[in-house]
C-alpha cells in the first residue's frame, strides 16, 4: 500500500468530516431556531442512534438473519436489559463484549 | 491576587474532575474500539504513522473502520473520501441539534468543537446541555479525553497487533454496537421515543438492504424526527 496516497486520503477524509460537524454549530447557533425545528432537532439523537445500530443487528452480513448464529442480534437484547436496568455505560459494554466473546468460545 | 488564582485552580480541577466522570464511559468504549481499529489498520498494511493520523484528524469510529476495509479491498482514493463523507454526514444533524446550547460561544471555540463531534460525544453533550450543564471547560475536557481514549486505544492496538491475529475472540467487534444501545437507552425520555427509535430503525435497515449504500442513516433520520414531531403533535 502507498502510503504517501493513504496520507491524502486520510486528508480528504478529515475535510469531508469536519465541514458537516462544524457547519451547523457555525451557522446555526447564533440564531434563534423556530420551535418546531429544535423540537425536530431533539428527536434527532434517538433516530440517529438507532439508524445507526439496529441494521448492524440485524443484518451484520448484509442480510437479514433471525438465526441462532447471529449473535449480534442476540445479545442484544441482556445488553439492552442491562442498559435499561442500571443506567450504567461501561457495564453495558462490558457485559456486549464479554457475552459476544462467551458465545464463539463455547459455541 | 492569590486567591483569584488559586479559586481559579479548585474550578479547574473541579471541572477536570467532572469531565473524567462524564467522559469516563466514552473513554471505556473508545479504548477497545480504538484498539480494534489499531489491530485492524496495521493488518491491512497502512503505516503506523497513517493509522495515528487518521485517529488524530478524522476521529470517526465506524468511518476508519470503513475506510480501512476499503483500503484493504483496493477501493480508489476517492471512493474512500466519498464513502466517509456520506458516513460522516449523519454530523450534520447533530451539530445542528447541539447548536441551540451554544449560542455565546464564539467562532473560534465552534471551530473547535466541531472537529471533536463524535457520535458518543454528542449523546453526552445532548443529555448535559438539556440539563443545562454548559460549561466550556467541561465540555472541552469531555471531548479531549475522549480524543485521548481514542488515539490511545489504537496506539495500543498497533502495539498489540503483531501479538493478535484476530480481534474476534475478544468481543472486541462488538464495542461499537454495545456502545450504541447504552446510547440509545439514555436518549428515551418517553414512549415517542421508542417508536421514534424503532421505526427509524426498521426503516434504516431496509434502506440499507435496498441499495441505499451508506445513505439509509441520514434518509432514516430525516423521516424519524420528523415522524417524531408528527407524533408529539398528535398526542396534544
């Protein structure tokens, strides 16, 4: 690998990175936003978040997969248990992690 | 003279501590998954200057990780810029979403922000500045604690990744979306949320299979918060 080319592209990737993270907080913040939009804006955590995460469940492959081999999918549900339960970041991780690497040890 | 700097001092400490506290969770996702995309970027034969660089300047978790299976599959350059800035675009909506909290913040402090905006950075801030915590020193310490996980962690992957020949049996894959179910728990305050959260996801996942390549979290987004304040709407 040339990694004089993978250097300019890590460049590119920081500029096309940084003008959406940084445009908005610009251009918006000096201004007062009309109620609608930052009601709009404050559903939009939960929307990205979840856009983000569940097709990784449900289909880390690329393909929808119900099975008992997906075991993306299915410890997520004692992960989202223990999130919900204690709140807690770290132990949620950790319990995701260690039941993902449990699961291809034993099975 | 003296006292004004030493009360100046406890408040920094004071705000040096909280940040730890805040950023302690990021810094707890950030290291494994740091450390997973370190193992993984020296395996694919970038350089390790290039594999720091990237955590450095880009600091976009599942973007490096696509730019280096793109790399690894000989994509062109442009396709690997193309591809990060659709990744990355999902920002956009969360800059804007933070934007109303940081109204006296000057051009300068902004700039500098938003080069720290993270997806895990950002569920923090939302939650603390809807408190009302919006401390600029805080805020500042959270995000570069979190930066300092994040380049630390794939330090620690590049020096591993000759000992490791696959992160799988770790768990360590599975980081990311551990991390994004906590995140996600802590975003709903109420029923609209769950189904703002489910069908944004459903809608999201068959964007995804449908050939909407890396745009279905955007478009999914845009139709979930707007289903959202259609909701709320409904429900006075």
């Amino acid at each position: 690998m040339d990694q004089e080319i993978v250097f300019y592209i890590i460049i590119g990737m920081m500029a096309v990175t940084y003008v959406p993270r940084v445009l908005p907080v610009l251009a918006l913040s000096s201004r007062e936003l009309p109620p609608i939009v930052v009601r709009w804006l404050g559903y939009v955590p939960t929307a990205v978040l979840s856009a983000m995460l569940v097709p990784s469940l449900l289909a880390p492959e690329g393909v929808i997969n119900f099975g008992f081999d997906n075991t993306y999918l299915w410890v997520a549900i004692p992960t989202l248990a223990v999130a919900m339960f204690t709140r807690n970041f770290f132990g949620t991780v950790a319990v995701g992690m260690g039941l993902v690497a449990a699961v291809r040890y034993f099975f | 003279m003296e006292t004004t700097m030493s009360s100046q001092k406890i408040r920094f400490n004071d705000a040096l501590m909280s940040a730890i506290k805040q950023a302690l969770p990021i810094v707890l996702g950030f290291l494994p998954v740091g450390f997973a995309y370190g193992v993984l970027a020296r395996k694919t034969g970038i350089s390790v200057d290039n594999t720091v660089l990237m955590s450095l300047l880009v600091f976009a978790g599942s973007a490096q990780f696509i730019a280096v299976g793109l790399l690894a599959s000989g994509a062109s350059a442009m396709s690997v810029i193309i591809t990060t800035f659709v990744v990355n675009l999902r920002h956009l909506l969360m800059s804007a979403a933070l934007s109303p909290y940081l109204r006296k913040w000057s051009k300068l402090e902004l700039a500098a922000f938003g080069f720290q905006l993270t997806d895990e950075s950002f569920a923090v801030h939302s939650t603390r500045f809807a408190k009302g915590d919006v401390g600029k020193s805080e805020t500042f310490l959270i995000n570069s604690i979190a930066q300092l996980a994040w380049v630390g962690g794939t330090v620690l992957g590049i020096v591993s990744s000759s000992l490791i020949s696959d992160i799988k049996p770790m768990g360590l894959d599975y980081a990311l979306p551990a991390m994004f179910i906590a995140l996600l728990i802590f975003q709903i305050k109420d029923r609209t949320h769950v189904v703002v959260g489910v069908i944004t996801g459903l809608i999201s996942t068959a964007l995804a299979l449908g050939g909407a390549g890396q745009w279905n979290v955007i478009i999914a987004t845009l139709i979930g918060a707007s289903l959202g304040v259609a909701l709320s709407w409904t429900k006075k």
